[in-house]
C-alpha cells in the first residue's frame, strides 16, 4: 500500500495517535475512509463514461467504414448500369470476331423516328 512497510505505518500510527489524539482519530479514520470510496467511486465513474464514450466512437466509426465498404462494392456497378456507345458496341463486336455491316445506332434511331412521325402524321 503506496510502498510503505509495516514498520512506517506503526510509526505514522502512533504519531496520528499522538497528535489527534485517541478520541479523534477514529473520527477521523471515518471521513478519511469516506472520502477515499467517494473518490473511488467517482474514478470509476470516469472510467466508464470514457469507456462508453470510446465504445461509441467505436461503433461510429465501424458504421462508416462499413458504407464505405458497401459503396466502393456497389462503385462498379455504375459502370455496368450505363448504356454502352457505339463505340464499345464496335469494339465488342470486333473483339468477338463479329464484322459491324449493318448500320448504326444512330441511323436505327433515326429511322424509328421516322416511322414513328409517320405514325403520329
């Protein structure tokens, strides 16, 4: 206990003794003893609201790495959402050895356009 030996605490014993007095220092021992689980208390009290505090800080930051897990996961899944240009569709074609004779997206489109304004005429 706070690295004093037997022999000092007689010495700070009897000196207590001495100079409080023997009616006194059970009083005293008392509010000492008091005083001491107060602090105790309170320094436990410290402890757990710090580690509490910690835990959440915790739990926050494991909430956001996990979006950030799902996010970049689901990143390249915007990319494959998104139509492919005629370009691609060329290059794709090309790639897999099949020749593009035929015409183009752009032609398609315009020639349903077509159709469609002779429909609505």
């Amino acid at each position: 206990m706070f690295g004093l030996g037997a022999g000092e605490l007689l010495i700070i014993f009897v000196f207590a003794l001495i100079f409080i007095g023997p009616k006194k220092l059970p009083e005293l021992a008392k509010s000492l003893g008091k005083g001491l689980r107060e602090f105790q208390k309170a320094k436990d009290d410290f402890v757990n609201v710090m580690q509490q505090e910690a835990d959440s800080i915790e739990s926050e930051t494991s909430k956001h790495e996990k979006i950030a897990d799902s996010q970049a996961k689901t990143d390249h899944l915007d990319d494959a959402a998104r139509p492919l240009t005629e370009e691609e569709l060329v290059a794709m074609g090309n790639v897999e050895g099949v020749s593009h004779d035929g015409p183009t997206i752009d032609e398609i489109e315009e020639s349903e356009a077509k159709e469609q304004a002779k429909k609505d005429s």
